[in-house]
C-alpha cells in the first residue's frame, strides 16, 4: 500500500536532494555572475535565474504526478523528440558550427537536451516490460539499440559528439544495471577495440580528430587547437589552494577562457576558489548523487527503478566529462555542467530529472 496523505508525504520527501540542486545552482549563479562580466554577456545570470525560477515551477508541478502517466507517456516522447532531433537539422538554428536549436522567439529550444530523459523514459518502459528478464543477450538487445541508434546518429550530425555521447552512455549505464551475459560484453569490448582506429578515421569529423590530438598533446597547437585545453589547464592550475578569490581570476576576467559561461564555467570557479573550493563543489555534487540514488531504493516497481537509475547516469557522466574535461584528463567536447553552466534546455533538462527523481523518492510502501 503506497503511502499518499500529506503529512507521509512531506515526511519522505528527499529535501537532501532538493537541497543539494539549490546548492549546486546558487553556486553557479554566482560564478556565472563572475564569467558574464564581458561585453553582450552581463544578462545571462539574470536569465539563468529566470530559468530555474521556471524549472521550479515544472518540477512542483512533477512532483505529485503519478508515474503511471510517466510510463503512458515513454513511447510518445521518444517519438516526440525524434521528430524534434529530425526537424533541428532541417530547420534548426546555427551556432558556433553546430545546428542544435530550434527558435521559439522567446526561447531556443535544444531537442538533444531533451533526448536524455525520453531515452531513459523508453528504455524503463521497454525493459520494465519485458517479461524474460535478465541476463540480456545481444540479440535480446536488438530492441534497445534500435531506440538508441537514431538518437545517437541524429545528434551526432548536428555535430554533437558530446551529447551523442551522453545519450550513448546512459543508455549503456541503463543496460548494464538491467543484467547483460559476461560473453555478449566482452565480444562488444573487443569488436568497440578493433573499431576504434576506424571511428577515427571514418566517423569523427575533422574538429573531432583535431580535439583527439590535441588532448595527447595540447602543446602541439596552443594557438588554435590546443588553445582551449590549454587556457583551462592554466585557470584550474593558477587557482592553487585557496583560488585568487571572486572575480580575481585573470584568465577568466580578461576571456582568455573560450565559452567560460557554459562548457568551461568549471575552470572559472576552480580559479576563483581554488582546490578547496572545487572540492566544496565536488562535495554538493556528491550529495546530489547519493541522494538521488537514493530513489533507486524507494522505487516501487522496476520501471520507476530504472527511470531514477538513468537520470543519476544522466547526471553523473555530465560530472565527470565535464570536469574531466576542464582538468585535461578526457578530450574536450561540449557537455555542460549540470545546473551550473548557463543555458535554458540545460537548466530545465536537469530540473525535469530533478523533478521526476523527487517524485519517485517520495514514495513508500508500508510492509
């Protein structure tokens, strides 16, 4: 029996969850206020504000949704937005080289943001339903894959590896929680090893390879290609212990950082607050995580279990590229840093798997 009166309800809230999202968010408002400072930027934390302001609204409006209608609703989104990711390339605006928006006047919608939720959504239902169960095969996974090799290549053609990357890895997280046989993994480790040199050669774009070589060896090129991991570096690196305090840092103050408000806004921080802060953030971001793993174990059927299993993937590999990233221990790709880097689709994305997340945390059984 599912406890619903108001006073259960409030008791099992997960305010840990709830508070470690403002924290993280407060966060970087106020280093977002710090990287804006430049010409054309000095807005943007105001409507970051506005942005979480109305991802606050969503998210109550979530919280006391039944999952049923979540789950009525998995199919349907995934087909939403592949449409979506389908009409971007057609008709979506263009930015720093990439086609990922599509223009509502007031707002640009990016799809790709989207996608993760509707494919987590998909994947819960598809395999919530399935009444063989684990361990998976690969030709048990045939279903799976051929929800996720849209996404990916849709995404992929904007170009943006990054979130076709995030989409990929998600969905992997997903499958391997659910149960795969021992075999059909590794035959897929050594068929990924073997493809690898023809990735390279034959999917990535030339920006891609350029970034791959230039994370081997930033210094080959610290004038064009390795310019970004470099300035990153020297920001995280010049911060020390105690960073040059708030709106000190001189690599973020004179935009020697490229994109400091979004892809990079975690060097920005690291210089101002140095190590001790980015383990303060590292530290919020932590609280997220086991709080919010937390839904994993109130879940009350196998389809909300993986749904809050796949937002904490979701939100975890935004973590770790993100900051990987900055530090130069993977390859720069644009992947934002959940609800502190400036962006609308990012913030309301992270805020509907915040929701969604709290929603199922709040449920219990009485045994």
């Amino acid at each position: 029996m599912l406890k619903t009166d108001s006073p259960n309800v409030i008791r099992s809230f997960n305010m840990g969850l709830a508070v470690s999202t403002l924290l993280i968010f407060l966060t970087g408002l106020v280093t977002l206020y710090s990287a804006s400072r430049g010409p054309g930027l000095q807005s943007l934390a105001k409507l970051q504000g506005i942005y979480f302001i109305a991802g606050c609204i969503i998210t109550l409006m979530i919280v006391f949704i039944d999952s049923d209608f979540w789950r009525k609703l998995a199919y349907p989104t995934y087909v939403v937005c592949l449409g979506l990711l389908t009409l971007v390339l057609l008709v979506g605006h263009v930015g720093n080289g990439s086609q990922r928006w599509i223009s509502l006047g007031f707002f640009k919608l990016q799809p790709s943001e989207f996608a993760k939720i509707a494919i987590v959504l998909a994947l819960a239902k598809y395999f919530s339903e399935d009444k063989a169960g684990a361990p998976y095969t690969l030709k048990r996974l045939l279903g799976p894959a051929l929800m996720i090799i849209p996404y990916f290549i849709l995404i992929k053609r904007q170009p943006d590896m990054g979130t076709a990357g995030i989409v990929f890895l998600t969905a992997a997280s997903m499958i391997m929680f659910i149960g795969v046989e021992w075999k059909s993994i590794f035959l897929v480790l050594v068929v990924a090893l073997i493809s690898l040199p023809l990735a390279y050669k034959y999917v990535l774009h030339d920006y891609q390879r350029n970034r791959v070589r230039t994370f081997l060896d930033p210094s080959s090129d610290p004038r064009a290609t390795g310019y970004n991991a470099l300035q990153c570096r020297i920001a995280v690196g010049s911060g020390k212990f105690l960073g040059k305090g708030y709106m000190e840092g001189t690599q973020a103050q004179l935009n020697f950082i490229p994109e400091q408000h979004t892809d990079f806004i975690f060097s920005v921080f690291a210089e101002e607050r140095g190590f001790l802060g980015a383990l303060v953030l590292l530290g919020f971001y932590a609280s997220y995580l086991v709080y919010s793993f937390r839904t994993v174990l109130r879940a009350r059927d196998k389809f909300e279990m993986l749904v809050a299993f796949g937002l904490n993937a979701v939100m975890f590999w935004h973590i770790f590229i993100n900051i990987g990233m900055v530090i130069g221990v993977l390859p720069i790709v644009g992947v934002t840093l959940p609800l502190f880097s400036y962006g609308g689709s990012s913030m309301m994305m992270f805020m509907i798997c915040t929701a969604l997340l709290l929603n199922i945390s709040r449920k219990k059984y009485i045994f």
